[in-house]
C-alpha cells in the first residue's frame, strides 16, 4: 500500500500550481538595458520586479516608457523603463533635481504622477527631460537583483 500517497499527491500538485500562478501574475523579470540606473543597476543585470502600484520615494520601479518624441538613449524597443521615485503625489517637487519641472505651476506632485530619475543622470531619460510621469504606468517595485547568466559580463 503507498500510505495514501493517491489522495495527497494530486492536491499538493494542484496547490502548488496555483501558488506558482499567482507568482506569476504578481511577479515580472526585467532586464536592464543602457546606463541610466548606473551604478545601482547595469546593462544587462535582470531584475526581479513585484507588480504593485503602491511605491514609495526612494524605490527602483519599473514603469511603462512614456509616448514621447523625446531622443532615448536606452533600447528604443523596450516598453518599460527602469527609474527611481524622487518625489509621490503631494510630496514638494524636487526642484533641484529636476529644473524643468521649476518651470511648471506646481509646488507639490500632483495627485496621481510621481517623479522618476535615473540614477546616472548624464544617461538617463526621465522626468529631468518629461515631467511627471503618471503613476498608473508604474508596473513594480524592483525586489531582488537576479544572478547573471553564465558567461554574461557586466558592461
């Protein structure tokens, strides 16, 4: 007799299948393409991004790459871009940070767009260039830096 390995077996098969999909729908690997987030983050490193629309200052996000005619010097083919929050909504616009933003009206974020730079800001496309970025094309937080592939080189 296998011990009632029939009637368990099947229900801890099912129940990890459905954590694995919940994983899945919550989490997303991105890989970092140009220097912009230098040195924190490389070309090439993969990062472990948790979907969430709840970010705080401070945090590396992964956000939907604005429509814009502006020139971006990272790979034109990616829809997302990697950046950290400088400032949320009704946090004091960061002016030093960020002189364009000096020429708007508002003092304070405004409800619903955060600010996000890249931390090489000789390289990076970001709100120094396009203003505000609307938070609802924040995707994630980036949670864990993930170890290279073999051979890859950090460029």
């Amino acid at each position: 007799m296998n011990g009632g390995r029939d009637v368990w077996m099947p229900t801890v098969v099912a129940v990890l299948a459905v954590c694995w999909a919940g994983a899945a729908r919550r989490l997303l690997v991105v890989t970092v393409r140009g220097t912009s987030m230098a040195p924190t983050h490389h070309h090439g490193d993969r990062l472990l991004v948790r979907r969430t629309r709840t970010v705080r200052r401070g945090q590396v996000v992964v956000a939907l790459r604005p429509r814009s005619p502006a020139v971006w010097r990272e790979d034109r083919h990616s829809p997302l871009i990697v950046k950290r929050v400088a400032a949320m909504p009704g946090e004091p616009v960061p002016f030093g940070s960020v002189p364009r933003l000096a020429k708007g009206r508002e003092a304070r974020v405004p409800t619903g767009c955060v600010v996000l730079l890249g931390d090489n800001a000789a390289a990076s496309v970001d709100s120094r260039q396009l203003g505000f970025f609307p938070l609802g094309d924040v995707l994630g937080v980036v949670s864990w830096s993930l170890p290279r592939p073999e051979g890859a080189q950090r460029r």
